[in-house]
C-alpha cells in the first residue's frame, strides 16, 4: 500500500492485492461503531449491501441497510420480501443515529441525498466521478456489477454466502450484465460460477419472472402509440408514470428491436422529468451522451449501454402537460446533429 493509513481518500491508494484491499477496509471499522449502508435501492445495490452488513456485522456494534429512493418495481419488491433483505426508509434525521456510512453501487454526486454525507467507504462499477472523497473507495468500472466486487470480499475472507445472499448476488450480476450480454467481464462469470452452488435456483425464478403489474400494460400501450423512429433511434415520451422503473422497462423491450441503435424513453415522475437511455454501446455510450446533454439540468450518468437522466420540470422551463415525444427529440438535436427539431 503506497499511501499512509491516514489519507482521507484512497482513491489515492494503490492496492498490492484484494486482501490488502480488504484488510484495509475492515480497518476503519471498530467495535462502538454504528454503520449506515445507503442505497438507491436496485437489484445490485441491495445484494451488495446485503453483502457489506455480512461482512461487518459481527464487527461492529449496529448496521443498517437504508434505501433513499421508494421501491417500486415489482422484481425489487419481490427480492427484498423473498430474501429478507432488512432494509430501513432514509430520512435525513437517521444521520444523527450513526457515525460511519458506506455508499455501495453509487458515489456521492449521484444523489442529491449524498452529497454532504462524508462516506467511510464507497464501494461502486459505475464510472468514477470527481469532486468528493472518502476515507476508502473502491471503484471498478470494468466490472460488470457491483455484487462482484463484494463476492469477491467475501472469497477473500472465506466468508460462505447464505442461501439469500448468494441468490441475491447471483440476481444482481445477471441484472446489471443484462445475463452476460452486455458489460460481463471474466470477474462477472467468475463470481456468478463460484455463487451458483449456494443460490436456490426456485427463488432467483420467482424474482426474475416478477416483471410486470397487469395495471402498467397501460403504459406500454401508450409507448407503441407514441413512439417515433429518427433514423435507428427511437423516441417516445409516455407521460406522467405511476413509478419511474417502467420506464426501464419499456426502454429494455424497444432496446430488443432490430436495427434500433438507440432508444430514449421519457416520462414524468414526482415533477421531473425522467429519461431512460439504452444502446448497443458499439462505438456509444449512453453514460457520456446523459452527463453532456443533462450535466446541467439536473441528474444523469450511467453505462455505456444504459443511462439515466432526472431533470425538474422547472429547469427546462416548460409545462409538464405541454411536453411530448417531439419535445423529447429536440432535447437531443444539438447531440445529434442529423436531428432536426420536431414540432
């Protein structure tokens, strides 16, 4: 280890090792300590801090697992009730009950709810941000999903996974590496290989086959009906949505159209303006083209295949009843200069 122990960021510090990496990590933890794991709740952040309270629980003195964002889409409802995964709602006076946080599948700038809270750890695949530190940081961006990361935790500290965390790390990695056809790396294959064995296979097809409510059909009917084809690219704007995650969900069912090359899927939610972004990440990357369109209205950043973008309504200075698909294309004419304004 190249730093000293002290540093305050150890995106500075150079690990000979995982195990070194490790040891290091458990180092900042004592006995007394209180831990709050905060999460945006998805498949591969409630498996990874799912993961981090195993690994910590018997070293300190309370840890918690608090999500930020409601919960809303029936697969990660269905996961957290199949697995038991133990989770607390984030309100802001929680801060007060704990005095060490870990951020896990996010960094500190993807939230607003993150941002003035000093992190002990963040531990995270997506690409690196700057502006923030912590007191250990362990980002990998060519990993597939976060849960690798964390499985890879638990290997060095010959930590056997429970039936529930292996299956919810097994559930993780196959979601955030759409089931190795996109952004898997030999990590991602290694760590599902070694899972596998632990997982009850009967719980992972109960969570997986949990897509869809019969009450969001509505919106996939709005999709079909509204959706506009710019050269391989497909636009569509839905309106305001009862959750924010069918957007993803209509966004993953155009992304299976062939010879689409990108597809931009909006709608409205909570007074913003919500934009799900998937490509073939061919030479694309859906991340970069969030951050430079977005970076100052609001929220976004991702993957090369996948992004997201949440703007407030009111940055865009326009009427939410007055926005549409075209609306949502001329949001993207300076990026694609081949896209001429719509009306």
């Amino acid at each position: 280890m190249s730093e000293s122990k002290n540093s305050r960021n150890s995106k500075k510090i150079k690990f000979r090792s995982n195990k070194e990496r490790v040891n290091y990590f458990l180092s900042l933890f004592e006995k007394a300590d209180r831990v709050l794991i905060l999460i945006w709740a998805d498949p591969d952040s409630l498996a990874s801090a799912l993961a981090v309270k195993r690994i910590l629980q018997k070293k300190v003195e309370k840890i918690t697992i608090s999500n930020v964002n409601e919960i809303s889409r029936l697969n990660n409802q269905v996961m957290v009730k199949s697995l038991k995964i133990p989770l607390q709602k984030y309100r802001r006076d929680l801060l007060e009950e704990y005095n060490k946080f870990i951020l896990v599948d996010s960094q500190p700038l993807h939230r607003e709810e993150f941002k003035d809270i000093h992190f002990t750890a963040v531990i995270d695949h997506h690409p690196e941000t700057e502006g923030w530190e912590a007191d250990f940081v362990d980002i990998r961006p060519e990993y597939g999903a976060t849960a690798t990361i964390l499985s890879e935790y638990l290997r060095v500290l010959k930590i056997k996974p429970s039936v529930y965390l292996a299956t919810a790390l097994v559930y993780a990695i196959k979601t955030d590496t759409d089931n190795f056809e996109k952004s898997a790396q030999l990590q991602d294959v290694l760590a599902f290989q070694k899972l596998y064995k632990y997982m009850n296979k009967h719980l992972l097809a109960k969570i997986e086959s949990s897509d869809l409510r019969r009450s969001e059909l509505k919106y996939f009917k709005v999709a079909l009906n509204q959706l506009k084809f710019k050269k391989k690219r497909v636009f569509v704007y839905v309106g305001k949505v009862s959750n924010s995650d069918v957007l993803v969900l209509i966004a993953d069912f155009l992304n299976k159209v062939y010879e689409t090359s990108w597809v931009f899927v909006g709608g409205e939610y909570k007074k913003k303006l919500v934009i799900i972004i998937r490509c073939d990440g061919y030479r694309k990357d859906a991340g970069k083209l969030a951050t430079r369109v977005f970076k100052n209205l609001g929220l976004a950043g991702g993957h090369r295949e996948k992004a997201r973008a949440e703007i407030p309504f009111e940055n865009l200075e326009v009427d939410p009843s007055r926005f549409s698909t075209n609306s949502l294309i001329n949001l993207f004419k300076n990026y694609f200069k081949d896209t001429k304004k719509s009306s």
